[in-house]
C-alpha cells in the first residue's frame, strides 16, 4: 500500500481546526487523502457504511482515525466506543486529537482502547509540529493489524 492509498479520516466539527490540521499535513509534505467528517453520526455511517455512505466500501478502512472528543449528535468518546465494540474496526487506530486536558476525557478515552490522546496546541506552529509527528507514525512508521 502506498502512502496516497492511506487515508487519514479526521472527525472534526471546528472549521478552523480542521483548516489548521489540514495545513499541518500539507506543510509537513502528507499527501494522503483525508476524509472529514464533521459530526459523530456522520462519521459512524462513514465507517460503516450506512446512512449517505451506504455506497462507499466498507472493505477500505483508514489507516488512521483522528477523533475530537466534542462533536455534535454523537460525542467523540461514544464514537471510539462504537469502533471497539464493532469486530470489523475493533483494531482501527485512534487518535483522540482534542482541545480537552481534563483527566477524565483522557481516562475515558483510554478505557475505551484509544491508542492515543493528543492536546491541541493552541499556536499553529507546536500544532503543525504535532500533527505532523502523528502523521509520520501513524502513517509512515506504524504497521497497521492485517486485513
């Protein structure tokens, strides 16, 4: 599998910080495709292929999920909940990339089988720097679980 044939899926409900996470890729030279979605329900019908997504192939799976805790209709964490409890993106991995320090998202987040939880920085600079090392390992240096 190629770099441009893994696809990043990024669950974010901020404009700005979906702009600012998709300049932290292109400055840091990613040319992967990236599915945004923008809301829990939407991104759950996204992965498995339901709702307005029922036509996309269930069979391609991200290579990585970045996952805001705050998102409308269903909350990032009952999201993460539903990708563990699923056998066919029980092995997925997550990435909590959210605004939020508080212990107990992170407890949670871990809990429920995150792989990891990342603060957003606040100055474009250190968040560019973040998102890029996420992108490097997730996509470049980890070896994802078969099939």
């Amino acid at each position: 599998m190629s770099q441009h044939d893994k696809v990043v899926l990024l669950i974010e409900d901020n404009a700005d910080d979906e702009k600012l996470t998709l300049r932290a890729f292109k400055k840091q030279h990613m040319s992967n495709r990236v599915v945004v979605l923008r809301d829990g329900a939407e991104a759950l019908d996204w992965l498995f292929s339901r709702g307005t997504h029922s036509h996309r192939d269930p069979a391609l799976r991200p290579q990585v999920v970045m996952l805001d805790l705050g998102l409308p209709k269903i909350s990032g964490l009952d999201v993460l909940r539903a990708i563990r409890a699923d056998p066919r993106t029980q092995l997925l991995p997550v990435v909590i990339l959210t605004s939020s320090n508080e212990d107990r998202d992170r407890i949670e987040g871990y809990e429920l089988g995150a792989n990891s939880y990342v603060c957003k920085p606040v100055e474009f600079g250190r968040f560019t720097e973040a998102v890029g090392k996420l992108g490097l390992y997730w996509l470049l240096v980890n070896e994802a679980p078969p099939g």
